[in-house]
C-alpha cells in the first residue's frame, strides 16, 4: 500500500471488486472516441463554432471535453472570483458548444482547470495562492502575472467547488474533467501548515527523503487530502446530476503519485494524459500507460489523451506533429486498449496538417469498432509494478532505481513479442491473478509482509515468478530486512552487501555436467562462454543445494590500463541467476540489475537472458506467437463474439528518439493464436489492410500470415 489506508477504500473496492462493469444506465463505457477542445482565453470572439462541430461529427467521436472554467471561465459565471475570459463580453461559447453536441447526442464534460488564479483572487484571499519553502507566494512560472493555487486548501475545497456546482448545474454536464487538480509541488501555506499539524503533529517536511517522518507522513496526508477533494467534488456532482462524475486528470504507473488501487476504485472511468512521446521514450510508452491503468481500472474504459504536437519541455503547444509520429502513438494505445482522445489547445488553428491525420485515425477505428470493444486480455504474463517500492525505496532516485527496471522488462517483453498486462503491487489476490502464469517483478523492492504472503500463496497455487536485484529486501516502508522477504522462493539469501557500480565484470556460462548441455535459460548463447554483467548486484548465495548454477559471477578487474586487463577470478561459483522448480511453479531470480542494465545498454545478450528466462518460467506457448522480421507491439484481446491481435510495427531507426520521419513496412509475419477453448474461428479478417487471409485451424490454434504492417494491423477473428 503506497502510504494510503486500506480501510478507507474497503466500501468502494467491495462494490467494484467484480472488475467494475458500468452498470447498463451509465455512460463511461459507451463513447469510443473522445474529441477535447481546449479553449484559450481570445477563442470566444475568434473561433469558428460550425468548423470543430463539423469536425466532430465528421470525425464520429463519441465524447467531447470542452473547457468551462476555473482559471478562465468560458461561460457567463456569476460567482465572483471565477475570473471571466477578458473577451467573453456576453457571450457563452462553452454553452454553446455543449448544446450542439448534446443535439448530435454525445456525453459531454466540462474542463475545468484549478492550478492558476488571477491577480483579483489573489488580493481577495491572499491565503489561497501556494507557498514556497521560504515563505513566498509563488507567481505562475509561465504566466507571471498569475499565482500558483494551493490545491489542498480554501481554493479548491471551496471557490472550486462552487464552480463545479455552478457547471453542473447550469449544463447538466456528464462530467467534470480538472486538469492540474493535484496541485504544483510542496506547498507552505498557512492552511498547508496547520492542516498537516493536526493531522500527523507535525510540521511540514523540508527535505524529500521519504525516510524522514515528517515527508513519510506527508505523501500519506497529501494522499489523503486529494481524495478528499475528489470525494467532496465527486458527489457535489452527482447530487446535481446522478448520471454525472468527477473525472480527475490523474493516474500512472510506479511513478504517479496517487494510490493507484485508490484511484481505480473511485474513478468511474479515467483519461491517461500522455499526448506524446518525449526525448527518449519509445513509441511504447504509451501502450504501457494503458496497461497501467488497467491494472487497477479492470474493464472500465480508459481513454488515452494525445496531442497532435511536439512534447518536448519547451512545450510548443500550437505544434503539429509528423504525421508518422501522431500514427504510431495513437496505433500503439489503442493496440492496448485506449480509447483514442484527441486534444487540441487552441479552436484557432494555426497548422491544419493534423486534421486529416486525425480523421483518418478516427474513420478507421470508427468502422473497426465492434473488434475494438475489448472484454479482456489473453495475456498470461504480468508484470508488477509498485508505487511504494518508489515512494520509499526510491525517493528521489526512483527513476533510476524503480522505473528503468520496469522499462528494461517492459523493452525485453516486447521484443520477445510477449503479450503482457501490468499489475499493481497492491491487487496480488489470487481473483486478480486467475488469469496469469507468470508474474515479473523487475527490482520491487518495497513489499510487505502480506504482499510476500499473499506472492507465496501464488506460488502454492501454481504461479511462476521471475524477479530481479533487491526484490523483496525491503519492507513496504523502505526499510531494508535482514534477508529476502521472498528468500524461500529464491531459495537465496541475503549476504548483507549490494555491489556497484560495477566496471568490467562478466557471467559466465556453464554447462550442466548432468546433461552436458546447457540450461534453457542460456539458449542461443551456447557459443558465448560468458557475457557481460549488469552494473549493480545483490550478493546472494544459495540457501540450499543448487548445484551448477547456469551463470557464475566473474568479478569485476581492472579495465586499464590494457596491460592490466585479465580477469583475477576467471571462475567463481557464485549464482548469476537462480532457478528453481518448487511443485509445478518455476521461479527465477536474478540477483543483479538485469533488467536496468538492459534499459541502459540495450545488451542483445541480456535481451535474449531475459527472452529465454520469461519463455522457461512461463512453462507454456504464448497465447499468440508472432514470427517474422522487426520490432513488434504483440496484444491479444477477447471481445464478446471475437478475438483480436493487433500487431504494432515499432521497426524503426527511430524507434528510441521522435519524431518518425517514415514509416518502415515490415515483412511478412506468421501468426499462431491459440483459440479460447470451445470456440472455432468462424470468420478471420485483416482490419487494416483489408480482406481475409487464408488460415489453418488444427489442435485449437489458428495460424495465418501477414503479409506486411505499416503501422499497425489487426487480425480479426470472429468467434
Ligand atoms: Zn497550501
């Protein structure tokens, strides 16, 4: 649990235990696609309404978000400090466009946005406006004749509230969409001050090493106050229209703030806010954002907002994309479930390129859409992530520490073509687990008692686990144990020392003098004789018999100068992974950064470790196997009368750094599904390319080829 009490979400996680379903009157689940439209504060005397509702219609969306207030109110508030648009007059265009997309029969949710307030709320109720560690009002970083709000007081739980209210009630509004809801960083005010005094005696945190108790205490309050807030907003809402939400821009992986056990029990249905991908990050980034959330979220929709612009931190927000960059994106979120949402700051436009691009997108998923309404993932590996393990084991290292594991696992399961689901730390009962064979825990550290039970349990159940480096060293409080709490699976113990950073170290590979050959694990790496180390290691030694361990450590010697580079130990019997078979589990364990490393340094040694690894422990075919040249995003899904795969073509010299220039078809790629039992292949239909391949059905498993992917394609197979 990420600092968050348990009981307090009892009630709600009880009701939605069933995986959540809307309930046939609510809306969340029927729109598909979803157009935002984010007025600037000059759009009411110069934007062309006809224009974006055309647009709207053309595009078949579904859903529409469009900006009503807070920071600028774009209808004619009477409430007194809600700051009007300066070229409002008496205009109403937020009504205006609510009333034409209610007649087409959309759901519509207002926008509204808390974290800046103008100068007027500011000599009002100067205790409103966020603090700085050294006592100063902050002025907004951007626009500086603006001020920063403090999220967790007055201006949220009050003037914010009545806002709310006032949309509700004047437009009967779906929902309510508040970007920026969870404020800007620390905040040092008098209502901060006092608020954390009461709660937890103490007073506010001035360093961020979450093993101090005062910034311990404060992400477990800061928690508790924003789902407070989201409550408090939540059924303002629903008194004024029982049908209608609070739909908070909030939510992520091991990173994000919020419980996300929480945030799924509360939310009835959430939009992943990733419009694009930024220096570095792969184009599966945003797939993984929608495995996130579903991890918690079940079979609630889940919308992925995208931009059409340029992400990079000089936010150039009019931009417009390459059209093969805003494809991909797009093509790989809705691969893992998305429902598209497209944003776009500003009805006037500067750039049309995106227009097309979008419609398209649109057009096709429109048509596609009954192969798109997805029930479930047939995916049967999980791999866990862990908001504690980052809160209290990483603190300000946690991207390091936590996220580049993940991101090293997530990188090595798609170029396995793994069809894989992320699962929260915090949901390991074996009813969430039922449907998974292997679970991956890449460097949770941070896990508690009963989160190491309930691991044990899965395991007596049947369950295979791979884990990697100080998995399980650490209580769910960042405290580090004596041993392993996971060490009897392991079958490891802790020796008290964690090395690194390692230079010029190496495993290597040895054969098993039983079979003289070597272990599964090591497949494709026979001719290797050792290959490079990770860059940190546990130092683990085998609680019991383990006799020829695949892989032993060749320590670390000197790397200069050249005349001095030999290794000192050429041969050690130090384990460089553990593997076990405990009734009909698998379980392996990697004491070193395997997974971080591979992120690192994209090591093909360490991709194919790991490729071999999750095949052996998964001791079983791959609900679908893939094969063919490239870099493919593999996702397998069940709806009511059919079975998906869509195949995401990530093959690209630009794959690891945006924008994609072109996109590269990849070559022919022979799929083999394995039908869900009972069930024969009645109709099979290629979604993007067009037409019907020709198939083979034989012992349950079904196996065409296609013959190329641009970008992406879809096998549809009606059931
Ligand atoms: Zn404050």
């Amino acid at each position: 649990m990420s600092g968050f009490s348990r009981r307090e979400f009892l009630g709600a996680g009880a009701a939605l235990a069933s995986g959540g379903a809307a309930a046939p009157e609510d809306w969340f689940d029927r729109p598909m696609r979803w157009a935002q439209l984010a007025f600037v504060e000059d759009d009411p005397v110069q934007y062309d309404p006809k224009f974006w509702i055309d647009y709207v219609r053309r595009v078949h969306a579904d859903g529409v978000c469009i900006s009503a207030g807070g920071c600028v109110a774009f209808y004619p508030t009477k409430i007194p400090l809600h700051y009007r648009s300066a070229w409002l007059k008496d205009s109403d265009p937020f009504g205006e466009l609510v009333t034409a997309f209610r007649q087409m029969g959309l759901v519509v949710v207002a926008r509204t946005d808390p974290h800046a307030a103008h100068q007027e709320v500011f000599d009002a109720h100067p205790d409103w406006i966020a603090v700085d560690a050294q006592g100063r009002h902050r002025r907004h970083w951007a626009s500086p004749e603006m001020w920063v709000t403090c999220t967790l007081g007055p201006y949220s739980f009050e003037l914010m509230t009545q806002v709310t209210r006032e949309i509700v009630a004047l437009y009967q509004v779906d929902g309510i969409f508040s970007n920026r809801w969870a404020g800007s960083g620390m905040c040092y005010c008098q209502h901060c001050q006092k608020n954390f005094r009461a709660a937890s005696g103490m007073d506010l945190p001035r360093t961020s090493d979450p093993q101090d108790p005062a910034r311990r205490s404060y992400i477990r309050w800061r928690q508790q106050r924003l789902f407070e807030l989201w409550r408090l907003w939540d059924a303002e809402i629903r008194r004024l229209n029982a049908r209608a939400r609070f739909i908070p821009n909030t939510g992520g992986g091991a990173l994000s703030e919020l419980d996300m056990k929480a945030v799924g029990e509360l939310a009835a249905t959430l939009a992943a806010d990733r419009q694009a991908r930024r220096g570095l990050a792969p184009p599966w980034t945003n797939g993984k954002n929608v495995k996130e959330y579903r991890a918690v979220m079940g079979r609630k929709a889940i919308m992925g907002i995208f931009s059409v612009g340029v992400e990079e931190p000089y936010r150039w927000k009019d931009s417009v994309q390459s059209e093969p960059e805003i494809r991909l994106w797009v093509a790989d979120g809705i691969a893992n479930g998305f429902r598209p949402w497209f944003i776009k700051f500003s009805l006037t436009l500067y750039d049309h390129r995106w227009l097309r691009v979008v419609e398209d997108i649109y057009k096709w998923h429109h048509g596609a859409e009954r192969y798109l309404r997805n029930e479930e993932p047939l995916a049967r590996v999980g791999l866990v992530y862990s908001q504690q393990t980052a809160a209290f084991y990483g603190g300000e290292r946690a991207r390091e520490k936590v996220e580049d594991h993940i991101l090293g696992m997530y990188q090595a399961l798609i170029e396995a073509r793994v069809p894989f689901e992320m699962v929260h730390d915090g949901l390991l009962d074996p009813q969430r687990l039922a449907r998974y064979r292997l679970l991956i825990l890449p460097n949770v550290a941070a896990l508690s008692g009963q989160q190491c039970e309930q691991l044990r349990a899965w395991v007596r159940r049947g369950g295979n686990l791979l884990a990697t480096h100080e998995t399980s060293l650490y209580d769910e409080w960042g405290r580090r144990r004596e041993d392993f709490g996971l060490a009897d699976l392991f079958g490891a113990r802790f020796n008290g020392r964690v090395e690194g950073p390692m230079r010029n170290s190496y495993l290597r590979l040895e054969k098993d003098p039983v079979t003289g050959g070597f272990h599964p694990v090591l497949k494709g790496l026979e001719d290797a004789g050792r290959i490079i180390n990770g860059v940190w290691r546990v130092e683990a030694a085998a609680a019991g018999l383990y006799p020829n361990p695949p892989l032993t450590l060749i320590p670390s010697y000197p790397d200069l100068p050249m005349e001095k580079v030999y290794p000192r130990q050429p041969k050690t019997d130090i384990p460089g992974v553990f593997l076990r078979e405990v009734g009909a589990s698998r379980i392996v364990y990697f004491p070193w950064d395997i997974d971080r490393t591979f992120w690192e340094v994209l090591s093909v040694d360490h991709g194919m470790l790991l490729r071999n690894a999750i095949e052996w422990a998964t001791n079983e075919e791959k609900p679908v196997t893939v094969t063919g040249p490239g870099v493919l995003d593999v996702t397998v899904w069940r709806q009511k009368e059919s079975v998906t795969v869509h195949l995401v073509n990530l093959t690209n010299p630009m794959m690891m750094k945006g924008p994609l220039r072109e996109p590269i078809p990849v070559g022919a790629q022979k799929v083999r599904l394995k039908l869900p039992a009972g069930l024969k292949a009645k109709k099979v239909q290629l979604l993007v390319a067009g037409g019907a391949p020709r198939t083979e059905e034989a012992g349950g498993y079904l196996t065409l080829t296609v013959p190329s992917i641009v970008y992406h394609e879809v096998v549809a197979v009606d059931v």
